[in-house]
C-alpha cells in the first residue's frame, strides 16, 4: 500500500513513496479523519452536559504522576481506576522517560505536590517494530536532517519499563523516587503486570 501525506485538517494532498518496509510503518487507511473536528467539538458539547467537575483542584488527590505510552488503546484513567483530578497522565511513545517526561515530573511534584510515579508501558507497542537507525536515516534521506532526538525503540517492554525506572533514579532532578514503580499493560486481557 502506497502511503498518504495528510495536511493538519485531514485531508489528501498526495502520495509519498515508502521508504521503510511495512513491517514497522502503520500507513493511513482512509481518505479523511473520522470524526472531524466539527464532529469531535458537538461530541464536547454533548459531553459537557451535566459537566460537574469544575471545581476540582490543580494538584492531584491522590499524589501521584502517571507515564504512560500515547496508545489509542489505553484508558489509562480506567486501567489505573482512576477519577479526573486524582493524577498527572503524561504520556509519550513509549511512555519512555525523555527530558521533557522529567521535566513534567519536577513539575509535578515540585509545584503539584505529587510523590508517587507509576509507569504504565504495554503489550504490543508500536515502538517493538521500529529500527531506531532506519528510522534516522529515511528521515535524513527525505529531509536532509537526521534526528537530534531517540526514538527510543525497544523489543522488549519490560525491559524497557525497568530501564526508565532506573533513569527516574539516576536523575538528580526527581526529588521524590521512594515510590516508583512500573508495570506492563497487557492490551489483550486488560491486565497490569509489574515489573521489578
């Protein structure tokens, strides 16, 4: 299948030819986003009826910092039974730890009061599929520029969940790392698996 640029309102402005095999590239199956934004805004005013969450604080109830993958997939306020207002959700591909993760963290719990990091990574993450060096060198080839930043692929989501526990330890910037903890989320049964 050829693959599609798609403009930042979701329409078709032409076909780009692959330059990296199928194995890791998810490619736009449709002609258009579903719902559109005009779509998506009625579903906010629809959602906003009865709206009775006004009054919640800024800082989280419960204290506690989640960092999780951008997967579709996962509800993570529902995966963690969670309720709006009780944690900070930061999420990223991968739900890795980059600078910006900490830099959200310091602020987390520095301004926000959290002392709790949960990291949530999970089963079938897109990232498993993805060479980092390939990845860099087509986008050098059709930009000219290689990526300053990892893509932090991985192959094996546990190990890379106990491989971001132990940059939030390494880091002097975390004040609060007594309670850390990883899990993996398995996309299949809806289930969370520590990791030690």
């Amino acid at each position: 299948m050829r693959g599609f640029v798609v403009s930042g309102r979701g329409r078709l402005v032409g076909h780009r030819r692959p330059q990296a095999p199928d194995s890791y590239r998810y490619e736009v199956a449709h002609k258009h986003f579903s719902p559109n934004v005009d779509e998506l805004v009625a579903l906010n005013r629809q959602g906003a009826e009865g709206f009775d969450a006004g009054e919640l604080q800024v800082a989280p109830t419960r204290e506690l910092a989640v960092v999780g993958c951008m997967d579709s997939r996962m509800d993570t306020f529902k995966i963690l039974g969670l309720q709006p207002g009780e944690a900070h959700i930061i999420r990223n591909a991968g739900g890795v730890i980059t600078d910006d993760v900490i830099r959200s963290l310091v602020i987390s719990q520095r301004f926000l009061g959290t002392r709790e990091i949960i990291l949530v990574h999970h089963s079938d993450c897109g990232l498993e599929r993805v060479s980092e060096d390939m990845f860099k060198a087509e986008m050098e080839a059709e930009l000219g520029l290689k990526p300053w930043w990892a893509l932090e692929s991985f192959s094996d989501p546990y190990a890379d969940t106990s491989q971001s526990i132990q940059r939030l330890l390494a880091t002097p910037f975390i004040k609060y790392k007594d309670h850390i903890s990883g899990f993996v989320y398995d996309v299949t049964d809806g289930l969370l698996h520590p990791v030690d």
